[in-house]
C-alpha cells in the first residue's frame, strides 16, 4: 500500500460534542456508495465533490487545535478512502488522539476483506488499487486500506444508516443496528468486543 498524501473531504467540524464522546475534531470524507434512505449528509455521497486537501496539512491543523480529545472519521464513506484516512488515523494515533471511525460497512466483511489482502497480498503494484481476487464483495474498498484503517481506529461505529431503526435515545450512532465496536480488543480476542458506553458517561477502552 502506498501512502496518499491527500484527502477528499466534505468538511471538518473541530468542535463536536455529536461524533463520539468528548470535544472532538470530525472529519467528513466526500463520497459513499451506501445511499441509506434517510442519510444525515447527501451531499457527502457523490465522489467528486467537496475538495482535496493534503493530508499533512489537516493533520498540523487538528494537532494546533489544542483542545479536541480525538478524532472521529466519518462520512460519506471512510473505507471508499481507506488508505488516505488510514494514513490520518496513524498520524492521529501517533499525536496520542484517540481515532473513531464511522462506516456503513459492516466490521465482519471489512476484517475478511483485510484478512484475504494480508493472506494474498493482493494489491495491484503498478496502480496501488486492490487486485479483483480480494474484492470480491465490497468493489470500492482497498483491502491494504481497509487493513490499515482497522489497525488504526479504536472504535469503529459500523452498519448503514436504518431509518426504521432511528432513534435519538442511541449514544454516538443513529439506528439500533450500528454496533459501537473496540477494534483493539475485537481484533485481538477474535470475536466482536462492544464499546462500553456506561451510557451517561463513556468510559475509555483499555487501549486509550
Ligand atoms: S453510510 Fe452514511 S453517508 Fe453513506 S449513505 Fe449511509 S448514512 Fe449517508
């Protein structure tokens, strides 16, 4: 996997209290193939809106905000830019924030498509796209990028948008079907490890 150096974004909000627990600097990635009835940002889902910004420019911006305690990637669609937002979560990570990621994926497909990248190595060399052996269920996610992106996220907030499973009552998420996912302790027991949010107050997983 080669690292890009720009990012397509919708927009950045350096203050939210809406995208995961505390202050934190959201990122919305332009560009989703989900269309989930009811989505919260339409204009984020064609791929050739918003505007490119370098990756090493938005990282030195979130580091001189001073105040955000995480970051949370979202949407459109972070894994439809797997390797750019992997390439941000690492450099997030590396600052000491803590990364949560949205997705309207589900983490079981995501896992197996990385896992078949890392068994195969199957990234076309010559154009750093995913090889057709190892996207055979999700076309627009690079399994190197998708790899890469788990790796670096420390809750991941999975599955479309349901409208008929909306609530405003659900902490961090929008309908009941989207799971609150500690990737750390998911990846490294084997089986899905649910965030405890302790709902009035959430707690850090044990890898912050
Ligand atoms: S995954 Fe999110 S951004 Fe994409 S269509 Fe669904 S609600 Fe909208």
């Amino acid at each position: 996997m080669t690292p890009l150096d720009t990012i397509r974004l919708y927009g950045t909000a350096p203050d939210s209290i809406v995208d995961g627990p505390g202050l934190r600097f959201a990122v919305f990635v332009q560009g989703c193939t989900h269309g989930c009835p009811g989505c919260h940002n339409p204009d984020s889902q064609p791929a050739c809106g918003g505007a490119v910004r370098r990756i090493d420019e938005l990282a030195a911006e979130i580091e001189a905000n001073g105040l955000a305690q995480g970051v949370t990637i979202s949407g459109g669609e972070p894994f439809e830019q797997a390797v750019a937002c992997a390439e941000l979560a690492r450099r997030m990570r590396a600052l000491g924030l803590n990364v949560w990621t949205y997705t309207g994926y589900r983490y079981e497909d995501l896992a197996a498509l990385a896992n078949r990248a890392a068994a195969t190595g199957a990234v076309c060399a010559a154009h750093d796209t995913p090889a057709a052996s190892a996207r055979p269920s999700l076309p627009s996610v690079d399994p190197s990028g998708a790899e890469a992106l788990l790796a670096a996220t420390d809750v991941l907030v999975d599955g479309p948008f349901v409208q008929a499973l909306h609530s405003f009552e659900l902490p961090w998420r929008g309908s009941s079907n989207q799971r609150l996912i500690d990737v750390p302790a998911t990846r490294t027991s084997g089986r899905i490890v649910l965030w405890d949010t302790h709902e009035d107050f959430p707690e850090k997983p044990a890898s912050w």
